[in-house]
C-alpha cells in the first residue's frame, strides 16, 4: 500500500497587511499518496505556485498543517528539503558557471560524494542531449537549455517528492516527451511527483490525479476520467467549466467592438 507523502490540513496563506491583505489560500485540504502524479491545475493567481513554494519550505508564514514524508514541515524543513526536488518556472542558475560545475555546487549541498555527482550529472546530461556543453558557460544557453539543467538539478538528489512549477517552459517538443516519460518512470518507482502547470494536454496525459484550484480554493479533485463525469470534454474544457471561463467564451461583442474596422 502507497504511504502518504504530503498531508495538508486547512491551509491558508494571504499577503500584504490592513487594507490591501490579499488572502491566495483559503484553506487546502489534501492528502497524497507516494507513487502518485498530481496535476495541481488553476487559472493565473489561483495560488498554485503558492502552495508548491509552502511545501518547498520557501514561503515558511502560513496557516494551517503540512506534512511531507511524515515529518511536519515546521521545524523539519532543512531534513524536509533533502527529501525533495524542485524545478521552478524561472529559477535563477548561477550563468557565470557551467553545468558541471553547477550541479557539482548543488550535489555537494546534498552532501553528495563526488562519485555520485558525477554519475548522476553525466547521465542525466546525456539523457537531456546537454552532455556536449557540460562545459560551457550558462549565460550562453537559450531558456531552453537553462530549463534543462533546472530539471537535472532538481532530480540529482534522487527526491522522494519532485515539485514541478511549469517544468516545460522553454522547452522544444522532443525534450517535452522526455520529460513526460522520466515522470512516468520516476512514478512507478514510488516517488511523488507535483506538477503544477497551465498545460492542460500534458497534464491530461500524465497525471493519475488531478487537482483544480480556484480563487486559493480546492473546486475539483479526482481522475481525468472523474473530472469528466462521463461526457467526452478535454481537460481545458472540464477546465474552463468548473473556473467559469466558459460562460465568457463565444461572448464576442468586446473583441469585435475592440477589433472593429
């Protein structure tokens, strides 16, 4: 039996103060089980990146109970940090470095051996067709190729939990299908993988449980399949209906004023 890897009880989280406040959650209840691909889906502002940061131990004020690999994220999130991954949208890579040197910097803070940093750098490199500039210097490199190395650095410490907050920014279509079947892989072995993403094909595609967020609120939580209560809708469609998006589409009279001749 798949053991739970992250329980979260009534989380809130809102920024600013008096005035000007602005709760982004609203009380997230989940509990996910290890082995698992969650699509943790929303519209802009929703609050996903809010909660991946949470459970990073990035943002560390907020309300509410968390557990990740059983252990309470207060007080545990450095031995918390060493059980995880994290791939952000637009993380900073130090470009001065090469990508050797880079992931050399970050296995160490894994306490990695050299051995194994160097194992694991090389394979994943050559697995992401970058084993060719493992010595060129990163402010060179296109998004793309950042993106990349984000991703190998976010899996060097072999995690539990891999937190994904748009993994596929930047990328082309070959490296897309080599991520989408690294997390499939990654998934039979056991861990848990967190994928928050606007993408809603490869979400559809890849997650065995989806998770959509509206206005810092849970709205939809299931299978694909369940989340289309036996109609035929895609998951931008599921999508559209459940956030209200849908009762703006085909009301065409704002372009077509906007756009008139």
């Amino acid at each position: 039996m798949n053991e739970t890897s992250i329980s979260i009880r009534g989380l809130k989280k809102a920024f600013g103060k008096g005035a000007a406040k602005k709760e982004v959650l609203k009380g997230i209840d989940l509990s996910i089980n290890s082995g698992q691909i969650i699509g943790y889906i929303g519209p802009n502002g929703a609050g996903k990146s809010t909660t991946v940061k949470i459970l990073c131990g990035i943002l560390t004020s907020f309300e509410g109970e968390i557990e990740v690999m059983g252990l309470p994220l207060r007080g545990n999130d450095i031995a918390i940090k060493r059980k995880i991954g994290y791939v952000p949208e637009n993380g900073a890579l130090y470009e001065a470095l090469t990508p050797n040197e880079y992931l050399n910097l970050v296995g160490t803070l894994f306490d990695m051996s050299s051995e194994q940093i160097s194992e694991r750098s090389n394979s994943l490199l050559q697995y992401f067709g970058m084993e060719k500039h493992s010595h060129q210097r990163m402010d060179t490199f296109s998004k793309g190729m950042k993106q990349k190395i984000l991703i190998i650095a976010g899996l060097i410490n072999n995690p539990d939990i891999l937190f994904l907050d748009e993994p596929l920014s930047g990328l082309d279509a070959n490296s897309v299908i080599l991520v989408k079947d690294m997390l499939t892989r990654l998934a039979h072995q056991g861990k848990t993988i967190f994928y928050s993403s606007h993408l809603m094909d490869v979400v559809e595609k890849i997650s065995d449980r989806i998770i959509l967020i509206d206005d810092g609120q849970v709205v939809a939580d299931g299978t694909f399949e369940e989340l289309q209560q036996d109609s035929k809708a895609s998951l931008e469609q599921v999508f559209s209906k459940l956030t209200g998006a849908e009762n703006r589409v085909g009301e065409s009279s704002v372009i077509d004023d906007v756009f008139k001749n």
